[in-house]
C-alpha cells in the first residue's frame, strides 16, 4: 500500500475532542511514511492517554482514498489495561 496517496484520519469522541483542545495536545501524523496501514486493535499514545482503534472505515472523495479511523475512548496511562 502506498502511504503517501492514501489519507488516515482519527476520529475521536467529543469528550476526546474537547480533551485534546483544552490540554493543546498535538496528535501527531502516526502513519507518515509508513506502508502498512493501521488495524482494528492497535493502540495509540497521545499526550500520555491510550486509545484503541475501534473501526476503520474507507471513502474516497474522488481523488484519493481515505481511511478514517473510530478511535476508543482515551484513557490516563494510568488507567490503561493490557490483555
């Protein structure tokens, strides 16, 4: 998959939205340059809170496809759990 025509967009949830603006978060591009696209289950760090990717969804706006990504809830590193 060629990373660079294909366009990836988190997508939080509000509180998440209002949390990132408030705290000026910066969520960084993950995938620049990278050739394999995120999955269902990976796990992202911003601004020392966790969110899963719940769902992806594709559309293509007539020049190039985008790849949108339903994020989980962030949760404090404290707060994380794994397994």
């Amino acid at each position: 998959m060629d990373s660079h025509a294909l366009r990836i967009i988190p997508t939080f949830s509000t509180d998440d939205l209002a949390w990132i603006r408030v705290s000026h978060v910066t969520v960084p591009k993950f995938w620049s340059g990278h050739e394999v696209a995120p999955q269902v289950g990976d796990a992202l760090r911003i601004g020392g809170r966790q969110f899963t990717i719940q769902a992806r969804v594709w559309e293509h706006d007539g020049t190039v496809p985008t790849l949108r990504l339903m994020l989980g809830s962030g949760h404090a590193e404290s707060d994380t759990v794994f397994g």
